[in-house]
C-alpha cells in the first residue's frame, strides 16, 4: 500500500528547520521538502531574481536548498513531482494554487511584524497580504489548521482576522524549550548582547546609528556584542559598529540562541529572538512592549511542538473527512495534541 504524500514548505532558516522538526514525527509517511514559493505573478517576478531579498529567492532559499540536501531529504520545489495528502507550510502570505484544494497546516514561525500602514490597507481594502509582510499572518484563513505559539498570539491573530475556530495552541518548534541552549560551547559570558536586524536589506527603515548608540548607553561600559542578522550586509554594520561602538564584538555567524543564553541583557527590535531571552529571564530591551511580549510569549513545553503539530496532521491523514471543528473538541478533550 503507497505511502501517504506529506509537502512541507520551507522559507528561511528557521521555518525550514521546524518544518523539519515536525516531520521527523511522521517518518512513516512519504515526506517532500520545497522552499517558499509561489505560482503566480509573484512567482515570475521570484524567478527573475527581483524578489532575491525574500523568502522565495537569494539567500534564504540557497540555505534552505544547502540545508536540505545537508540532510538527505526529499526535494519537490514547488510541490509538482507528487500529488499531496497534506501540506504544512509556515507561511500564507502566498499560497500557491496547486495547494489550495489540499488540507493545510499552516504553522506560526515567531514573531509578527507590527501593524502599520499596509495592514489596514489588507484588513480594510483588500490589499495582497504579502504587501503588509508577516503583520498579516494568518489573515488568508486559507488553511485547515493554524498551530500557534500560545494563548496570547492566538488572541493577537483573531484580532487580526483569523477564524478563531481554526486556531490550535501547540507551542512552536524552535522556541518552545529556551533552557536547552543554556548547554554551549560559546565562549563568552555576562555581556550585554545586542541582535540586529534585516531591516535595510528588505527596504524598511531603520537608524542604525542611533540603534548602536542606545547599545552602548545599556551597555554602560560592560562588554557589548553584536550578532548580526544573516542577512545583512556584514561590511557595513562592521564599519557602523566600529565608529559608533569601538571595542565591540561583532559576529557574523554562530548560535544566536547560545549568544543569548550566555548573556546579562539582550536588545533587539522586531526579533523572534527576543522570546528566548524572556524564557531564560534575560534583560531584555525591544521595540515592542515588554508587558505585550510577556503575553505573546510561547510555551515552553521541553520541546514538544513539533510532535504536538504532527499529531494534528497525523489526524487528517488517518481520517480524511476529519474537519477542524472536530480537532478543536478532540483537543479540548486532551486526545490530540496536549501531553
């Protein structure tokens, strides 16, 4: 008897890895690996290159491409090789067509972008969702099963639009157990930790100058570290950090979260990052209301999301006619998902 077909789609380091993470909890299914993409005008834009500092193109999709062959797994890019049982995807921004008549488990990544000017222009006038970035997350409500990282941001996604009976508390893989990170090999201890963003590079705003200079001032003379987000241009932040913060580290590569497990005090922006510094009871300052963070912030459930998630995926593929509303009440009656 075949297999059942399971596509999980990738995007940026951190959504292909939990989408690996979750699959290792349905091996016995006929899983397939693509990085984000789309099938639409998006998609032709993607293909000529003019997309390369999103998800669909450039940097992200070369990690995701190097990490899944790094790790021997199926590659179908764009789904096209198979004809899918199930989909999870931990982004609907875009969601290609030849998925839309699949089931679909759309998985949270982390933290959403704040809600500016272009997601009242989605909410209120039916904008694309791609145009308000990760702020209209969950908006689409083209999916089965949307698998969140608490209580808190299943509030925030009703809020935004999303079918609260859609909605499914699982934690979330990659920041679902900060404590583990507390054992590394990094070398330094007690500094103040500060953790760029991609802001420039994906044509947002940002005054780095005044960024590093409030570094400095939290620092107040302890040593200060900069880990610089992935996609940066390296160059540049190393001269900006050099004038304004001599004396600094700055790293381009390495562990975020043992840099944070390490450390007295975080800062950061707009970063997911800013959970685990929470969970480990870091310092931590970001452009985001602490009190709100606290709220938003996802279970800590020793590392069990992933095969929370699965589970739920495992439900629809043993029963195909399973509907959400009855995964919800097989969840509230502890069957599914809660351990």
């Amino acid at each position: 008897m075949m297999k059942k077909k399971i596509l999980f789609i990738g995007g940026s380091l951190n959504q292909t890895t939990m989408m690996h993470e979750i699959s290792k909890h349905l091996s016995d299914y006929d899983c397939w690996f693509s990085p984000y993409y789309d099938d639409g005008y998006v998609g032709f834009l993607a293909k000529k290159g003019m997309l390369n500092f999103t998800i669909l193109g450039g940097k992200f999709r070369k990690q995701t491409e190097e990490y899944l062959n790094n790790h021997n797994l199926q590659i179908d890019y764009k789904g096209l090789k198979n004809n899918y049982d199930l989909v999870f995807t931990s982004a609907d921004l875009l969601i290609p067509k030849n998925i839309k008549n699949k089931k679909i488990i759309l998985v949270q990544e982390g933290m959403t972008d704040p809600e500016k000017f272009a997601f009242y222009l989605v909410k209120y006038f039916n904008f694309p969702r791609w145009s308000a970035s990760t702020s209209a997350m969950g908006m689409s409500n083209q999916y089965d099963i949307f698998c969140v990282a608490s209580e808190g941001y299943k509030e925030l996604f009703i809020k935004k639009g999303a079918k609260r009976e859609k909605i499914v508390v699982t934690g979330i893989p990659n920041f679902d157990n900060a404590k583990k990170y507390l054992a590394n090999n990094f070398p330094y201890k007690n500094y103040v930790l500060a953790a760029t963003s991609d802001a420039r590079e994906t044509f947002r705003y940002e005054n780095r100058r005044k960024f590093i200079k409030q570094c400095v001032k939290i620092a107040d003379g302890r040593q200060l570290i900069f880990k610089l987000h992935p996609n940066e241009k390296a160059d540049r932040a190393v001269r900006e950090i050099n004038k304004y913060a001599p004396g600094s580290l700055v790293f381009q590569n390495g562990d975020t979260n043992h840099m944070i497990a390490n450390c007295d005090v975080l800062i950061t922006k707009y970063s997911s990052v800013v959970y685990i510094g929470l969970a480990l009871g870091k310092e931590v300052h970001s452009s985001f209301d602490l009190n709100e963070l606290k709220k938003l912030m996802p279970l800590q459930n020793n590392g069990t999301s992933a095969e929370r998630i699965a589970r739920i995926g495992r439900r629809f593929l043993d029963f195909p006619g399973t509907t959400a509303e009855e995964i919800q009440e097989e969840i509230e009656l502890n069957s599914v998902v809660r351990i």
